[in-house]
C-alpha cells in the first residue's frame, strides 16, 4: 500500500483538512490531534469554518475562514498560538479550499456540510491528490440521500426495509393522504432537512380517554407532537408555506427504538461501525449486528463514501427500518470513542496512510459495549 506519510514531494507534512461540519467537527478535531500524538508519522491538522469558531480552531494546527458562498467575510481575529489564513479574494468555497490544500499538502479532505459544491469538483480534487469525502462520489448519489422521498424510492429498488411516506405539497394533497391513511400513528417531516426540523408527531386524540388535553402539545414541545387538526389548520393559514412551499412527507410513526450508526465506508463498503441508540439521556453505545444487517446493503446501494450516519427504527415487529442517511459524520460521532474504536481516527488513519485497510469483522470485534451520558461544557472564547 502506498503511504501518503512517507510523501518525499513536499517538505510540508501531509496534513487533512476538516471543512465546515453540522455539529462534530470540534470532537473530532480532537480525535485526530489525539491520533497525530499516538503515532510517529507527523501530519497537519487543518479547519474552516464560514465564522469565528474559536472553540473548533483551538484543536486544529491550521485554520481557515471559508468564503461566504462567492463572497469573503474578513472580519476576523487572529489568534496568535495557531497559523490562522483569511480568504481575502472573491472565490467560491471549493476552489479557495483546493487551491490551500494543495499548498498544504492536505492528502484528504472531510467536506462536511458542502458537500454537493465539492462533489461538482471532483475531478480536480482527486488530479490533486487528494482523497475528498464527500459520503458518496456523485451528485446524483448525494441529492438522493438528501431528498427523503427519493431516498425512500431507492430503498425501495434495492429491497432495503425503509419507513413509508408519502409526499404532500398542499393542503389538498395532506387532507387526501390522510383520509387513506389517518387510521394509523403517523408523522410529517420536510423531504429534506437536518436536526428534526419540521419533524411533528400527529396526535387525533383518538388513543386518549375523554379527558384529552390538546395544550399538552404546546406545553410539551420537546415531544415533537401536534393535534393533527392544529397542524392542518398551521399548514393552511401559513404564510411561510404561501410564500415558499415546502414538500413534506406524511408517514406511518414507527412504535420502536431509533437508532444511530456511525460508519466509516468506502466507495459503499462499510469499513467500521458503530451503532448506538438511546433510552432517556442514556446513549447505549455498541455494535449490534441486527442492525447493521440493514445498514451494509444500505451503504453498497448508495455508494457512500467517507464517515456517514445512518438513522434507523423498529417497526412494531422490531424490523430496523431505515429512516435517512446523513452523508456526514453525526453530532454523535465522539461517543464512538468511548467503545474502544473511535471513528474518527480509524478513518483518517487509513485515508491518511497511517494504518492498514480496516475489516469490519475486526472492528466489530473491538467495540466494548458502553453506556455514555452526554454533559453540556463551556468555552471561553
């Protein structure tokens, strides 16, 4: 296996480069700083972000302002203890990125929450020599991934269990949909989207005795749940949705335990994992192969590639059902490491050069099942 480490073209070590994530790109900053001081092999540890981050930049030798979309935001700070750079022309994101990275000598790169603008540009990157992780390796894959009914769609094809839904974009299409399908527990949420935005359960009322309270629904937001006649009313009278329409699913709500599993993947084979689900605030963190039966094949089929998050839930069977794939790493991505295998790390150690090709068998193998609680910190900025 060629070593990217032993990279005698450059005087600048090899470095990778984590671009702006969702959530986790701190924890894992620190993942592979804590990586970098296991090994001999020395390598840079570059970050980005569209804004001053300095809780992220703290964990990175290099950091970078991302330009905002065609333009550059330049007001910034410079903290003197790291080598901070400014994008200071009018350059899109991915060509600003391309062109520091191959001045850094960054051999992969974790595009984060970009990923279809790098997608576009594939090609250069890899004639750059550069690994780019986009979680998969075409647009088509990743508009696929993102849009939620079209996602389901492709489950569908390649006989991969997946939740039903059911697409509305007006109130006359909801009302249809629910006179079919309203005898049952459901829930909407947005064709695309991240974080649970737009996610409600629908409540008719219909499981509660007489003394029904429908403020309970206001009253308890984070249970994400709304009198169905409430919602239609909302998604009538909304000026939001008359002004920018928004596709939205209806689906059946499923009675199980959710699911999250990390993966690293290359070119759809699933390399390790780590699943994990959550009772209250307990995350039970382990690998449980029952899912990951539903998982594997997910990959395959979407080719993904780079660290992604898959969401899954039992149906009233306990058959896993997909739910969606993220094609980036999870907030939760740091809780791997408390298994004994952090992801993080057996990524970028391989990408890097640093380790051997990883086999799932072995991994698995590895993973310690734990329990994590996760504690809200503080930093100075």
């Amino acid at each position: 296996m060629d070593n990217p480490a032993n990279d005698t073209h450059h005087s600048t070590p090899i470095a990778a480069w984590l671009a702006e994530g969702q959530s986790s790109q701190r924890d894992m900053l620190a993942s592979l700083q804590a990586l970098k001081l296991q090994g001999n092999t020395p390598f840079n540890i570059i970050a980005s972000h569209r804004h001053d981050r300095p809780e992220i930049f703290e964990f990175a030798d290099v950091v970078y302002r991302e330009p905002l979309d065609t333009t550059v935001d330049t007001d910034i700070d410079i903290t003197a203890d790291i080598d901070e750079q400014i994008a200071t022309d009018s350059v899109s994101r991915w060509q600003f990125v391309l062109e520091e990275a191959q001045r850094q000598n960054v051999k992969v790169l974790l595009t984060g929450r970009n990923g279809i603008d790098y997608e576009a540009q594939r090609e250069a990157f890899e004639s750059a020599g550069i690994r780019l992780l986009t979680g998969a390796t075409s647009i088509a894959a990743l508009e696929s991934i993102d849009d939620k009914f079209a996602f389901m769609q492709q489950c569908y094809a390649h006989n991969i269990p997946v939740a039903d839904a059911w697409r509305f974009d007006n109130i006359a299409e909801l009302k249809a949909l629910l006179a079919t399908y309203g005898h049952q527990p459901l829930c909407v949420k947005p064709v695309t989207g991240i974080f649970a935005q737009g996610f409600w359960r629908l409540d008719s009322g219909k499981a509660k005795d007489e003394n029904y309270d429908s403020f309970e629904h206001l009253y308890f937001t984070e249970e994400k749940k709304i009198n169905t006649e409430q919602f239609l009313h909302a998604y009538t009278k909304s000026q939001m949705i008359h002004e920018r329409p928004i596709p939205m699913l209806l689906m059946p709500y499923l009675s199980g335990r959710e699911y999250s599993i990390d993966v690293v993947c290359e070119y759809g084979e699933v390399l390790a994992a780590v699943t994990r689900h959550k009772t209250g605030k307990i995350q039970h963190v382990g690998y449980e192969q029952s899912v990951m039966g539903v998982v594997i094949p997910l990959i395959k089929a979407f080719g993904c590639d780079g660290i992604v998050s898959v969401q899954t839930k039992e149906d009233d069977e306990g058959q896993h059902r997909v739910l969606e794939i993220n094609s980036r790493p999870s907030g939760g991505i740091g809780y791997t490491a408390h298994s004994g295998v952090d992801l993080t790390q057996v990524g970028f150690g391989y990408w890097l050069g640093l380790t051997d090709k990883p086999k799932l068998a072995d991994i698995a193998q590895q993973v310690t099942p734990c329990q994590v609680r996760s504690i809200m910190m503080s930093v100075k900025i």
